[in-house]
C-alpha cells in the first residue's frame, strides 16, 4: 500500500496514458482518410495539428465527435500534469 501512496502520479499518468495511442490512431484516421496503421508512425503533423485546433471537416459528424473526446482526453492530460508539476 506504501508504494500505491509513494508513485500515485505514476500509476495516474500510466493509466491515462494507456489509451492515448488508440484514441490518437483513430483520430488520425479520420483526419488523414485512412485505415492504414502506416499512419501512427508517419511523422506528419501539420494536417492533424489543424484538426485538432481548428474544424476541417465540419460536415462530417464522426470527425466532430473524435475531435472533441481527444481534446477533453488532452486536456485532462494537461491537468493532470500541471497539477503534478505544482505540487
């Protein structure tokens, strides 16, 4: 139990972050129009930076949904580690 207490932060961004490179697939499958896993390890950002901040395809009701779990799912990231860093 002591080392539950000593590495809580650990365990915590371990068990977030586990999902992290499926949600982040799917998402660039979407952005990119593909199924190819080829995608997750092409070092392309641009188009995906542009989606996640911006609306690229507003017509297209999956891309809106994704797009706006992946930003709570990275936002929840961010505090996670701002809260961390401050404490």
């Amino acid at each position: 139990m002591e080392w539950i207490t000593n590495n809580i932060w650990l365990i915590l961004f371990f068990a977030w972050g586990m999902p992290l490179g499926i949600y982040r697939s799917r998402f660039r499958k979407i952005v990119y129009k593909t199924d190819s896993w080829i995608i997750n390890i092409k070092p392309v950002f641009r188009l995906e930076l542009k989606a996640l901040f911006g609306n690229i395809d507003p017509d297209n009701e999956n891309y809106t949904k994704m797009r706006n779990f992946y930003r709570f799912y990275i936002a929840v990231y961010t505090v996670l580690f701002a809260v961390y860093q401050f404490s």
